[in-house]
C-alpha cells in the first residue's frame, strides 16, 4: 500500500503523524510513505530525521487578524490553496498513487486531503486538539473518517458521522516508572515533588509566579521543584528567584533551559504546572498525573484552553486562564492540593482515567477498516 501524509505547522501537528506511520510501517512494512508540506517549515526537518521521504509544496496558512498585512497574506494564501499548492498537490498524487491519504493539523493538512478526497482517494484526519483546528472543520464533510483526540471535539464541529475517537498517537510508549525510582535517578529526595514548564522557550508569566512559588516551598519545608524556564528567560527566572529570596538547594531543586527527560520528570512529580498543548494533555493522562494547567492565551482559536478545560471538567487538573495567573493564584493553588492529599489523589486518578490506550493501534483499525487488509498486506 501507498499512503500520503500531511502534517506541517507545529510538532503538535507532525509528531501525531509521525506516530501513525511509525504504527504502519512496524504493522505493514512493506507500506510506501510520502509526507507532503512546506520546504521551510518544521515538517521538513522532522520528518527527514525520521526517515521518510518528504515533498515541499509552497502553501500559506490564513490570518485571523483584520489587518492590511493580514490582508496580503490571506490573498497569497488562496492563491496558494486554490491555484498553485492546489496544481503541485495533485501533481504529487498522480505521480505517487496513493491508496490513503491521512492528515493531523496545520493548512497543509487542509490543501492536501481536500485534493486527495476530490481524486477519489481514500482520507482520515486526525484532531489533537479539544477544540478543533480550521483544517479539521473544512475537512469533516469530506473525508472518509474523522479521528478525534477527545469526545469534547465532537461539540465544535457541524458534521460528526464521520467522527471517531481515538486519543493522540505518540510515537513511543512512555517509561512509566514509581515515582521513587524517578526521583532517585533524579537525585533529589523522596518526598513531595512539583513540576513546572511552559514549552521550549518557557512562558513569562509562569516563570514568574514559579519564582515566588519556590519561595513558599522553601517556607513550607519538605518539597521538592522541577522547572524549565526555557531558551529566553534564563534572567527574567534567576532575578525572580531573588528578588524572592530563594536559596540554592541541589538537594530539593532542578533548574534547566530544557528538560531533556521529561517523562522521567513527570514520573517523579506530584503536581505539574504547565501550558495546556495537546501532547502535554497526552502525557498528563497517560502517566496519570494531576496539573494545574495554564493555556496559552494566543494559540489559534484558543484552543489550549479547550485541552485544558477536558481536564478541568474531569476534575483531573485546575484551569486557569493566563490573564487570571498572578504569583499570589498559584501559590494560593498549590497550597491547598498540598493540604489536601485526598484531592490530590482523587485529580491523579481521574487523569488516569482519561488515558486512550494504544492510541495508534485504534488509529490503525480505522485506517485497515477504510482501506481493507488485504490492500495493506
């Protein structure tokens, strides 16, 4: 079998794809894989480290904001869908034969299901996010199957005969391990441990309010910190530290730009404190821990926001929303889950309960179930 991909964007997008034809090629090896996307974006890299081969199509994404800038660019962008990426995709196709196309987010996404359903291919999208992406809503009355990350998706969108759920594919299986083993490979103590991040280049706010957070810990006495201030604010997180008057403690503190062992990190906490992105999402209810979830106010339609609110509803994590985040909110937060361990442990095990086992092994019955074993085999 032939299957096409189209993922581009952010690695929210093409790491669920990468995931899927990580599970076709381990089931059906003798699958050929083409990814399609933009020859400057991220999907490019990512997906030649991974191994497949990757075709670059010019394509833009539309703008949400009413500006003359916008304007331009949104004129360019349908050239690009209606004229140009539209004549290159098709293009690609003939050439490529495939029997399945499948996309996980971004415009590229968009661009190129909308040719392959229109050619008479077979198409699946799949939807990371609570709240669906502009793709996933142009693209629910045209394909043969929609895959969904959660059952709150299905709210947003007009057309849902299509819909199934299925979770977020994650390309390896987490290392869940005790949290006592995870902390000791960490080197800090066995006791109550919280961890904190807000992506790679880290979140100010959150940073900030972490500052004074620690500083109640240390009062506090008996708790354990991780958190990653990210790539820009290494001095904005040391001067907080500070001005809080927080002291150096290797015993009971982990400080890092970049997490490079995240799932360990996780393993070892007790609480994590973080931005709500759809993976993150994934790994807070495959390892089954409790958060407190901080959404990213400008992610397109707001859709973290969404993520973290399936959590919050599930009584699995505490929302709130960037605006509201103040130092005095998040100490007042953790306090109380602090001093209240039978909450703790009622929001840990309904986070556990979220978990989609084998996400990518649902994902592949409804890939065999669209397109027949036999064409797989």
């Amino acid at each position: 079998m032939k299957a096409v991909f189209a993922a581009g964007g952010t690695a929210g997008h093409i790491n669920p794809a990468l995931a899927i034809a990580d599970k076709l090629k381990q089931v059906f090896p003798e699958t050929e894989i083409l990814f399609i996307g933009t020859p400057k974006g991220m999907e490019n890299r990512l997906v030649t480290k991974a191994g497949y081969e990757f075709r670059g199509v010019e394509m833009a994404g539309f703008q949400r904001g009413v500006t003359v800038v916008n304007a331009f660019r949104n004129v360019k962008a349908a050239y690009c869908y209606l004229v140009s990426a539209k004549l290159a995709v098709r293009k690609i196709l003939r050439e490529f034969k495939p029997d399945l196309a499948v996309g996980t987010g971004g415009y590229v996404t968009a661009t190129v299901l909308s040719q392959a359903a229109a050619m008479g291919i077979k198409t699946v999208t799949h939807e990371s996010n609570s709240y669906p992406g502009m793709a996933t809503k142009m693209l629910s009355d045209k394909v043969d199957k929609v895959l969904l990350a959660s059952e709150d998706a299905k709210a947003h969108l007009k057309h849902t005969e299509r819909c199934v759920v299925t979770g977020n594919p994650l390309r390896t299986n987490i290392p869940i391990e005790e949290r006592s083993a995870a902390r000791k490979r960490l080197g800090i103590s066995d006791e109550f441990t919280i961890l904190s991040f807000g992506g790679s280049l880290g979140a100010n706010k959150i940073t900030e309010s972490v500052a004074q957070l620690i500083a109640w810990e240390q009062k506090t006495g008996g708790i354990n910190h991780i958190h990653s201030y990210g790539a820009k604010n290494r001095d904005i997180f040391m001067d907080a530290l500070r001005e809080c008057g927080v002291r150096e403690d290797k015993q009971r503190l982990i400080f890092k730009e970049y997490i490079d062992n995240m799932y360990t990190c996780m393993c070892a906490a007790d609480l994590i404190i973080s931005r709500a992105g759809a993976m993150t999402i994934t790994e807070l209810t495959e390892i089954g821990r409790p958060s407190i979830l901080v959404p990213f106010p400008k992610a397109a339609e707001n859709h973290q926001f969404y993520n973290a609110k399936t959590l919050s509803d599930a009584n699995a994590a505490i929302l709130i929303e960037d605006k509201d985040l103040s130092k005095a909110r998040l100490v007042e937060e953790v306090s109380r889950l602090y001093s209240d361990r039978a909450r703790l442990a009622v929001m840990e095990e309904n986070a556990g309960k979220m978990r989609k086992l084998d996400a990518s092994g649902a994902i592949l019955s409804e890939i065999i179930e669209l397109v027949g074993k036999d064409k797989l085999e």
